[in-house]
C-alpha cells in the first residue's frame, strides 16, 4: 500500500467517525418512562356515634342508627368528640363548633 492511499483511507475513516458522532449527538433522546399511575384514593368517611371498644388500630363503633361497625383507622388519625355543654363552662380558646335545627 502506498503512503498516499494509507492517507486517503485514514482521513476517510476520520470522516466516518466525525460524521457518526455528529449524527449520534443530535438524535433526539429516549422518552423517559412514564410515570406510575398514582393509586385511587377513597373520599373519607363519617361515621357519628359512640367509640363502644378500642383495640389498636380496630373501634367498635355504635352509630346513631343503632349499626355495630367495625372501624380501622390509620396511625395517623384525627378523632373528634363532640359533647353538649352549657356556656359557663366554656373556657377561653376553647374550639367550638355549632349547629342548629329547623324549629316546628
């Protein structure tokens, strides 16, 4: 082989490698994976009447209507009590909520 071809053909190869990293560098990029579908959520429910029996994260649970429910409730829950009380003894920053009824 002479020097000339032995150049002609390394500058070729040159060029092959030079054009591929240049065609490699503007393709576009994967699509990254799609995300997980985040899981269906439950609307919370309310349940009102009297706590009969506590066992860990499991109430028994008498509802206004006379119904034994058994209730599971997570780590993190947020149990309110509503009593009836009379004004005077109320106390300052005390949280109150009130309701009312029609009157026949």
């Amino acid at each position: 082989m002479t020097t000339m071809t032995r150049r002609m053909l390394g500058a070729a190869a040159v060029g092959v490698l030079f054009a591929t990293s240049v065609a490699l560098a503007q393709a576009p990029a994967p699509a990254p994976a799609p995300a997980p579908a985040p899981a269906p959520q439950t609307p919370p429910v309310r349940i009102r009447g009297t706590i009969e029996k506590v066992d860990g994260q499991m109430l028994t649970v008498t509802a206004k209507d006379g119904a034994t429910m058994m209730v599971k409730v997570a780590d993190n829950v947020k149990i309110e009590v509503l009593k009836t009380a009379v004004g005077s003894v109320v106390q300052k920053s005390a949280e109150l909520e009130a309701a009312a009824s029609a009157q026949k």
